[in-house]
C-alpha cells in the first residue's frame, strides 16, 4: 500500500466513523425526546 492509497483510506474510514457516530447521536437524542414527551404527555 502506498503512502497515498493509506492517507486516503484513513480519510475515508475517518468519514465513515464520523458518519456512523452522528447517526448513533442522532437515535440518543431521538430516543430522549420521545421518552420526554410520553412522560409529559
């Protein structure tokens, strides 16, 4: 593997870990509100 071809799929797996973990923050948040308003509601 060349330096260029591991710079580039460090960058790709870095864009994928931050796109999974604003998904996962994503359902938490979702998670929380829907609790929040059946505990209001």
């Amino acid at each position: 593997m060349t330096p260029e071809e591991e710079t580039e799929f460090k960058r790709r797996r870095k864009s994928r870990n931050l796109v999974v973990g604003g998904t996962l923050l994503f359902f938490a948040v979702l998670f929380y509100a829907i609790t929040i308003a059946r505990i209001g509601g």
